[in-house]
C-alpha cells in the first residue's frame, strides 16, 4: 500500500445471508483521484461504496480507508469522510442553514467553526441567498446541491457520492458535473457511483466496472474505450432474417463487433475505415460516432443497463 494510497481493499466478500453482494474485490484509490464505480442496479457498486465508509461491515477481506482497518476504526473512518447518498436524506422541517448545522455538530465541532463552514460552502455552492428557506420548497437541484455541502461540513479527505445526480433535470445535473469539476481541480478525493456511463467519463480518472459483486474492468476510460473497442463505432439495424448474413459479412472482413438485438456494432481500430464496412451493408439506419464507456460496459456484460429503479 502506497503513501498516498487512500482506500486499500484486498479479497474483500460481503455476503448477506448465502448471496454475495461483493465476490472478492481487490482494488486501491489514490488520493486526489476521482474514482468511478459503475454498474447497473445490483451489480454491488452501493454495497461497496458503504463498506468504504463505514455503514456496512465485510464478510471477510481487507479494507483500509485512510491507512485505517475498517474492522477496528470505524468510527474514525466516518468522522474523516463526506457522504452523499442516494436519498438526500434532509430534514425537510428546518432551513437550509439550520440542515448544515445541526449535522455539523454530530462532528463535535465548535459552533462557530460550523458556523464559519456552513456560511462558506453555501456560497461555494451558489445558495447564499436561500440560507433561510425551508428544505421542502427547494427543487430537487437545490436539495442535491445542499446535500452537497453537508457531506463537506467536517471538511473531508474522501467524498464519498452515491448516484450524485440520479432524477436531476439536465441543467442541475451539470450544475453539478462542473462543481466537482472545481473540487477535482482542488486535489479533492472523490469516489462516486453512477449507472451514467457519460458522467463517469466526463469526471472521473478512473473507473471499475462492476456488476454481479466483480470487477469487470479498470482503468481510465480512454484507455478502457481505445482498448476494448477502438477507435470508432458503426451502428446498423437489419431485419431479423438478415442478422446471420450481415454477421457472416462483418466476420469475412475480420471486424471487431456485437449483435444487440437487430442491431450490429461494428468497433474500427486505429487504420480501419467505415466506408469499409458501410460498402457491404444495406440498411435504414447507420450511425458513426466515437465510443464510450457504455460500449465498453456493453462489451464486457453482453447485455444493457438495468433501468435506474
């Protein structure tokens, strides 16, 4: 384990009952990195994310946050991370300032010290104007925002952020990809969960992709997508008394694909040409565009993404 390694897990099972939520992971994050754990719904990334902070207790294995065993330190673990969760979790009876600072004085901070926060990560997060408005009348950006900033009130060395913009209309869920953006640029350990392929690959320096409690890959997503797919995607649809003849054309010209449904990807590596494949192939319908992590998740799983539940 290296000196600025902060999460260090070895071999780590979390069963509950005879099901595995988590079969042997090992894995560490630097810090200053944003590491993306991705995945569909129940492939274990939120599992793994609670062991990390200390919500959850492990089967068997190793898992050091911070230099400190989970089986020993957990509550020193929890007093030095941040966590967003998926449920915001803000008590909709008090205002927004009054959510900062009672939740900072679980922390055993002084109250102007909480108070001093408070006050800087609402202008940190643009909502300075709103310190006395009552949680309930803010729109789902705005409670995600304070939800925020509640996880950073004891001034974390890891944040920890479970499905951060879930349910966010495109606006405040950019809002957000650019707010820890600035964190990033801060030198700021994030570790996030997402079932947003694009926010991963927009945030994140690296990525595993989990799914049924295994690592199915990890690295950084250009790396991943240049190595797993290439350089470009050809999509085309045919009916399904077509779908072996086209197979059979892609396979004859030795390039790299996968069937889903009635659609056929064709991934080109670096020197292989669409019009070299478009030649062979009659169809209502062909995209050319750049991978992206989704292609690579796709690759590695064979199927799609669970719906978001």
């Amino acid at each position: 384990m290296g000196a600025s390694t902060v999460v260090h897990i070895k071999n780590m099972v979390k069963k509950y009952g005879d099901f595995s939520a988590i079969d042997n992971i090992s894995l560490e994050i630097a810090k200053g990195e944003c590491f993306g754990i991705l995945g569909p719904n129940g492939a274990g990334k939120s599992t793994l994310m609670r062991v990390m902070y200390g919500s959850s207790q492990i089967t068997s294995g190793e898992v050091f946050i911070l230099g400190l065993n989970v089986k020993q330190y957990m509550s020193e673990i929890k007093s030095r991370v941040g966590v967003v969760p998926q449920e915001d979790g803000l008590d909709t009876d008090l205002s927004v300032i009054e959510n900062l600072l009672i939740y900072g004085s679980f922390y055993n901070l002084d109250k102007k010290t909480i108070s001093d926060r408070a006050d800087f990560l609402l202008r940190l997060i643009k909502m300075e104007d709103r310190t006395d408005r009552a949680v309930e009348t803010l729109s789902g950006g705005l409670k995600r925002r304070l939800a925020i900033a509640r996880g950073l009130i004891n001034e974390p060395d890891i944040l920890f952020l479970d499905e951060p913009t879930t349910g966010l209309d495109p606006q405040a869920r950019q809002w957000i990809w650019d707010f820890f953006k600035s964190l990033k640029q801060q030198k700021s350990t994030l570790i996030l969960t997402t079932h947003y392929m694009e926010e991963a690959e927009y945030l994140c320096d690296r990525v595993a992709i989990v799914d049924h409690g295994k690592i199915l890959a990890l690295g950084k997503p250009s790396d991943m997508i240049r190595e797993m797919i290439g350089y470009e995607v050809i999509e085309f649809d045919c009916s399904a008394k077509d779908l072996n003849y086209y197979v059979e054309k892609v396979k004859s010209q030795n390039f790299d694909y996968q069937v889903y449904h009635q659609t056929i990807h064709v991934f080109l590596k670096e020197h292989q040409l669409a019009k070299e494949v478009i030649q062979h192939f009659s169809s209502d319908r062909v995209v050319i565009r750049r991978p992206s992590l989704n292609d690579v998740f796709l690759r590695l799983s064979g199927v799609q993404l669970r719906d978001h539940q």
